[in-house]
C-alpha cells in the first residue's frame, strides 16, 4: 500500500493532467458539466458491476474513472469562479466531522454502537440543514426507484418511523399483494407500487439489499436463458420453434447444472 504522502502526490498528478487537457485537448475543453453528467452514470454502473462480481482490480479502475469525472467537474467550476475542488474537499471535511461527533466532536472517545449512530443519523443531518429542508427533500428525483425507495425508508427510520419486529411487515406485504389482485385498470399501476414499495420495505429490515438482490437474480435469469439459447442452437433449431414445455425442460436443466 501507498503512504498518505504518495496518494496526495498521486491525487496531484491527476489534477495537473486535466489542467492540460483543459488548455491542450480540444475535444476535454469542449466538454461541459452537462455533456459529461451521462458519462459519469455510466461510470457509476460499470463500478457497482465490479464491486457485485468482486473484480478488485476492475474496483480499483473504476474509481479512478470516477475521481477524474470528479475533478473534471470542479476544473469546469473553477474556470466559471464557482468552486474548485479545495472548495469540494472542505465541504465533505465538514460535512463528515459535523455528522460524526462521537469520532471528531466533545464526545469523541465514547463508547458508541453502530445502531445509536444510525439512529441519530438522520437527526444530525436535520440539523446540518438548519431545518430549513425536510428529511425527505434532499432524495434525488432522478434517483433510480429501488434506490429512492430505500434511501426513503432509511431517513424515515432514522426519524424513529420504523416497524418495531421486521416479522410484521409481512403483513403489510400481503395486504398489498391483496390490493393489486383485486386493483381496477384505473388504480393497478399505483398498487403495484405500493407492493414493490413494502418488498424493499421488507427487504432491508431483513439486511437484503434490494437492489443488489435483483441484479443477481436478472444475472441468475440471464444464464438460464441463454442456456436454452445456446443449447437450442446446438440441435440446428430456434427458441421460437419450441414449445413452452420443451423450454421449461431446457430451464430446469439449467437449474440443476447450478445456473
């Protein structure tokens, strides 16, 4: 591993190549916070693809992906006297000393359990806002639906809004499922999401992360079904040319092969 003196050399490094691509790339100095913004969701997947698959190297890569969209950003700013990056590094200082008081505050030393520091997260944030936003304000609303369903739920538990036993939100589950079975086509779209809403309910209480859950279970979709591709093409026919039946027989192969 790198002393703290070679990270802050390396991060200096990186700060000085974009300056000149800035000054000597036309197509980097083109660029504007709004033409890279889709790059960097882009980044962001292509990360969370190698931290799902456990590749550290790809992690490794990855992140320097993003900390150059991250100072490309900030040159941008700079350039336009709105911030720069020393401006972006101080606020998150700040940000992180004031949110962990019992780390860098009067109480620093104190014995602190994970669960207390989660649940006065979202009263700390409160404050850091001066109250002036509510607790459910500062949620994206691009945010992908799982994620803000989930990141809602979080602050409404940080504000002691929560089930007492997790064993209950089954309950709140069938109800939905309940809903949507007998929705009208007026109203079924909004009790499937009601239903999908108490499924993330459900899953974090019990440690699952929804979000992760379902990506492995499309990976787990995506080998089966091209093992019935893959295995229909080797006898010189088309899946449409199958039958349902011979297709749930290829499926349950791929199933018992631990796919």
């Amino acid at each position: 591993m790198h002393t703290k003196e070679q990270k802050l050399a390396a991060f200096g490094r990186l700060l000085d190549i974009m300056d000149a691509l800035r000054e000597k790339c036309p197509w980097n100095a083109a660029q504007t916070m709004d033409s890279i913004r889709p790059m960097t969701e882009e980044e962001v997947y292509e990360l969370s693809d190698t931290i799902l698959s456990g590749d550290r190297k790809g992690s490794a890569k990855e992140i320097g992906d993003l900390l150059y969209h991250m100072v490309f950003y900030a040159r941008i700013a700079q350039e336009e006297g709105s911030f720069d990056i020393a401006d972006s590094l101080e606020m998150i200082c700040r940000k992180m000393e004031f949110r962990h008081p019992h780390v860098f505050g009067p109480d620093a030393g104190k014995s602190t359990s994970a669960k207390e520091i989660a649940d006065t997260w979202e009263l700390i944030k409160a404050k850091e806002k001066g109250g002036n936003k509510t607790v459910m304000g500062g949620i994206p609303k691009a945010m992908p639906a799982i994620l803000k369903a989930l990141s809602m739920q979080e602050k409404a538990r940080g504000c002691g809004f929560d089930w007492e036993k997790k064993e209950d939100v089954w309950e709140k589950v069938a109800e939905e499922y309940r809903e949507v079975s007998e929705a009208s086509d007026q109203t079924r779209e909004g009790e499937f999401g009601d239903l999908l809403f108490s499924v993330i309910n459900a899953a974090r209480l019990y440690g699952v992360d929804p979000e992760a859950a379902l990506n492995r279970s499309c990976e787990k979709f995506r080998r089966r079904f091209t093992y019935l591709e893959e295995q229909t093409i080797r006898k010189g026919r088309n899946l449409a040319d199958l039958s349902l039946e011979q297709m749930d027989a290829l499926w349950e192969e791929a199933k018992a092969k631990g796919m």
